[in-house]
C-alpha cells in the first residue's frame, strides 16, 4: 500500500519540477529591442514585475514573483534603469535585477566650466532628475553641507557615470567628493614655500590657473607667475577673474573701463586672490597650484597660439605686449 501515498508525493513532485523549469526556461517574447524599463528606489519584487509587465519585458507577473520568492531573490531588488536588448529567461530576467545590471549613462563636465555650465548640462540631459524649480546655488551647496553657501569651484570636472533617473543633487555630491579627496591629497605632498596657506586658498589659484592655461606646458610657469606677485604684494592682475566678477554683463569683449570697475573679483583693483574660486580646476591645475615652476617672471602675456611670453620686468612685459597683442588689449 506505500506506492499509494508515494503516488501522490511523485506527483506532486513532478509538478513542482515542471514549474520550476518553467519558470527558468521560460522566455517571454519582447515586442521589439532594445526594451527599457525602470525600478525605482523601494520598490518591491511585485512592483518590478509589474513595471517589466508594462513594459513588454514580461506576459504576466506571476512567474517573476514566484521564482524570486522560492529562490529569496526578493529581498535583493535592484533599483535602476534596465534595457534588455534580447528575450531573456525568468531566472535571467530575475539574475539582471538583482545584480544591479543596470544601464549607465554619462555626463562630462570640463575643466574650468563654472556652476553655471554644470547646471546647464545637467539640465540638458534627459537622463537626470531636477527639482522643480530648480534648486538655488545656496540651497543645494546646503544641502551638500557646504556653509558658505558657494559651490564654485568645489566640484571636480569628470565624466561621471550614472544610472537614468538619478538626481542632480547625487551627483553633485559625488563631484564634490571627489574634488575634497583629490584637494586633500594633493594639499598632503604641496611644495614649500607656497603663497596659499589653507587648501582653500590653494584651490582658488587652481581656478585661476586653469582659466589662464592655454598651453598645459605654461600652466607650472603661470603658477609661478601668481606665487610671485603674492609673495611681493603685487596684485595678481587676471582677465578672467575680472569676467567672473561681471556676472551676465560681460558681452565677450573685456574693455579698459572693466578691469578699473571695483567687484570683489577685480585683482586689478584689489590685492590677494577672489573671495571664490571663479571655476572648477582640474587635477593639473591643483598640482600646478601646489607645485609651482621656480621663475623670477612677474608678468605673461598670450602669444596667440596657445602658449604665453613670460617676462621678469615691465619693460620687456610692453615690448612683449606691442609684439603679440598689437591694437588689443594689454590684458595682463
């Protein structure tokens, strides 16, 4: 009489095989590739499902949540954007949103763009999450426990991967601790006798060195230059912390009447650095802050290709002036 009782139990077993298989074999027809679907932070296995079942990604969403409970993938949902490009199986389907298998997009931000041309691009990405309104520059810098209120020059130009859907604020807050980790290392193996004294001060001249580099072989040099001025009182007289200053007014043509009208950022006018850094300096330029070429030139002026003239007195800074900026402005 056992073979009665084993009858069913065989039965039954065989059953749960056949689901099983089914649910691991099984590959639910896409209606066309690439399809993308989103999980958002929180949601459930359920939820996922759901989501992949709007998207044409699955016929129902039974077999999904079935499979994660009897396997305990349920509680290792993966939030972010997914694309399959062909059929894929439950259990595969199951693997992708639990290993985090998401699609990356990316961002560049150059070096020596301001805030503003972060936000700017970060605005034109479809990829990334603004607030509405967005948020202003104090209440983000807040927001990322930054007290002065001041984002400039804080955030570390890269390209940043990241998955669709994320905000701004996160990824902000990566760029910014990536700049205080660089910042602080590289503070860390500085030379001696600098004229900055705080990492701060160091990343001020770091944006002025990346505004005024046109050649990477000039930038140690150009750090020596503003070393020099600061050791001896001279004011550091650059272009482009005069153009920061003037905010929305600047038309694109700096004109004598500028570098004599008085802002915070007019280092003709005033002595020491800007109050801010005026841009986001790349690693170059930090080390270059850091790390200045020993020169006895106090003065520098473009020479049109890219690269600058330097000169250790005024006179030989005019010949240099008359010879590469005829009929411009004498900038620096």
């Amino acid at each position: 009489m056992a073979w009665l009782v084993l009858l069913p139990l065989a039965a039954a077993a065989a059953v749960a095989a056949a689901v099983a298989l089914y649910l691991v074999t099984w590959r639910p027809a896409l209606p066309s590739v690439p399809v993308e679907f989103t999980i958002t932070e929180g949601r459930g296995l359920r939820a996922a499902a759901n989501e992949m079942v709007r998207a044409g990604v699955l016929d129902h969403a039974l077999p999904l949540v079935l499979l994660g409970r009897i396997t305990g993938a349920h509680t290792r949902i993966r939030a972010g954007h997914y694309e399959l490009q062909a059929s894929a199986s439950v259990r595969e389907l199951l693997q992708k949103i639990t290993s985090g298998d998401v699609t990356l997009s990316g961002i560049t931000f150059v070096e020596g763009w301001t805030l503003r041309q972060w936000r700017a691009a970060i605005a034109a990405s479809p990829d990334i999450r603004r607030e509405e309104p967005p948020a202003a520059e104090a209440e983000l810098a807040r927001a990322l426990g930054i007290d002065s209120g001041s984002l400039e020059g804080r955030l570390f130009p890269d390209t940043y991967l990241f998955t669709r859907g994320s905000t701004e604020r996160a990824l902000l807050a990566r760029a910014l601790r990536a700049m205080d980790e660089h910042l602080a290392r590289e503070w860390t193996t500085r030379g001696a006798g600098l004229q900055v004294r705080t990492p701060r001060e160091a990343l001020v001249l770091a944006s002025i060195i990346e505004k005024e580099t046109g050649s990477p072989a000039d930038r140690r040099r150009i750090s020596g230059v503003f070393h020099n001025r600061l050791r001896i009182g001279m004011r550091l007289q650059t272009d482009p912390t005069v153009i920061y200053g003037m905010g929305d007014t600047f038309d694109g043509d700096l004109r004598r009447r500028d570098l004599l009208q008085d802002t915070p950022f007019n280092t003709y006018t005033r002595a020491g650095l800007p109050p801010t850094p005026i841009a986001m300096p790349g690693l170059a330029s930090l080390r270059a802050a850091l790390h200045p070429e020993p020169t006895r030139a106090l003065y520098f002026v473009a020479r049109g290709d890219g690269t600058s003239e330097f000169s250790e007195t005024l006179a030989d800074h005019n010949k240099a002036v008359r010879k590469y900026q005829l009929g411009r402005s004498a900038g620096r």
